[in-house]
C-alpha cells in the first residue's frame, strides 16, 4: 500500500475515534443512517447525472490507484532508450526491433518504431505530444469527477439538515419540545457526512490522482526528450545523462542556504 494513503488512513480513523470518543456522550449519537444515505445517494445521482455512464464507471476503477504504489518504470525507460540508441548509434536495425518486442512502455515503442521508419523528427514530435495532450486531457477529467463529487457531498448534506428541520418544526408544532434537542444533532448530520466525505474521500482521491498524472507525464516528456535525441544520432553517453537529468531531484538553483551572502557576513561582523 502506497505509505502517504496509510498514514491518511490512519489519521482519518484517529480523528474520528477522537470525535466519536471525547466529544459525544454516545458514539452511537454520530450515527444517523438515513442522513448518510441522503448524501451518498445524492452525490452519486448528481455525479451520474453529470457525466457519462462509462466516465464514471472507468473512474470508479482508478480509487484502488490511491491505495497502492504506483512505478513510472522511469528508470527501466532510461535504460531501454540507451541500450537502444546505442544499436541505432551502430546501425543495427535488427536488434533496435528486438529489443523493441520486450519493452512494456507503449509510448516509447511507438516513438522507437517511428524512428526506425525513417519518420521525420518534427512529425515524431507531433505526434508524441498529441499523445501526452490526449493522456492529461482524460486524466484531468477523471480527477475532476472526483472534485464534482466533493462539491455535491455538502450540497446534500445541507438538503438532509433542512429535511431534518422541517420534521423538527412538525414536531414543534405538536409541542413536543423535549425531543426538539436530538432532532436537530440527527439534522446537522447530514451536513458533518457530507463535509467529511467530500474532505476525507472526494478530494484526497483527486488530488491523488492529479499528482499521478503529474508523474506520468514528467516520464512521458522524458521518453519525448529521448527519442527527440536518438533521431539527431547523438552519443548514447549524452542522451543518457539527458535524460537522468529528468530524475534528478534539483535544490534551489537561485539561493544556496548552505552559503552565507557576503551581505550577511558583513552584518554578523559589524554586531
């Protein structure tokens, strides 16, 4: 399981346990089934509403992305792209398509397999940053339904505090006011379910998702740059220092805080 989601897991479970423990009298007081299927049904009518039946259902298959790791293969593609340009660098065709049978990264074959087809480098471009539009366009989307969905999860939380008011009214009206306290904690509820799921689910989910696109298209720019280099036929030795540069983890390129400013030492003399 991906560390970051366990540890918000379990933190989730904490806070709740507080809540349920240390600040109600009952645990059982912070249950309020029909309240919750208030919010859930609803937030799943208007999502459904919303988008397309099989937007949402391919969605639905992305939440287990949250709760495991997730490998690039970045650094399997910087060895694949060198051992190759190192063929294509000799002129080896053959191996270059061999090699190309055992690589599990569809978007540097198709790369690899233009370049051996003699394809312009401008045209191989175009074609590959079509590619990377089309994968951040549809991911943006996926996330986005789970961004809808936090915004719908209190609107219908609302909606079940004031069916709840409404049935508190009645029961006011019928001068019955020693029940008026628990009605009204069963109707703001609703609105603590929706809150917490669009908080705690909804939006952990999309955020989660929009940094695994991130990560896929640093990967997808990578494979671009190198293929961008083996059909100028530059030296295996450049291209992969190239591209170990997309790996690399920079510091501040403006400022190092590990030295002091000739400003600051003039100061700490001068006290």
């Amino acid at each position: 399981m991906n560390p970051s989601t366990l540890i918000g897991i379990l933190a989730s479970i904490l806070l709740l346990a507080s809540v349920l423990l240390f600040t109600a009298e009952s645990p059982a007081s912070f249950l309020n089934l029909p309240g919750l299927a208030i919010v859930i049904t609803g937030t799943l009518a208007a999502t459904f509403i919303s988008y397309p039946l099989r937007e949402v259902v391919r969605v639905t298959r992305l939440v287990g992305i949250v709760f495991r790791r997730e490998n690039t293969y970045a650094r399997d593609d910087i060895k694949e792209l060198v051992d190759m340009s190192r063929l294509w660098f000799q002129g080896n065709v053959q191996a270059v398509e061999e090699a190309l049978e055992n690589t599990r990264n569809p978007f540097l074959r198709t790369g690899i397999q233009l370049v051996i087809a003699n394809t312009k480098e401008q045209e191989i471009i175009d074609l590959l940053r079509w590619r990377i539009a089309r994968l951040k366009a549809r991911e943006h989307a996926e996330a986005q339904i789970f961004r809808t969905m936090a915004t719908y999860a209190p609107a219908f939380g609302m909606i079940g505090t004031l069916v709840g008011l409404v049935n508190m009214l009645e029961v006011m009206e019928a001068g019955d006011v020693g029940v008026i306290g628990p009605r009204m904690a069963v109707a703001l509820l609703t609105t603590f379910y929706g809150i917490l799921l669009a908080n705690l689910v909804f939006k952990p989910i999309a955020v989660k998702l929009e940094r695994r696109t991130e990560e896929r298209l640093i990967a997808m720019n990578m494979v671009l740059e190198g293929i961008s280099l083996i059909t100028k036929r530059r030296l295996p030795s450049f291209i992969e220092e190239t591209l170990n540069s997309f790996m690399a983890n920079f510091h501040d390129e403006i400022n190092d805080p590990s030295v002091p400013r000739r400003g600051d030492d003039e100061a700490g003399q001068h006290v």
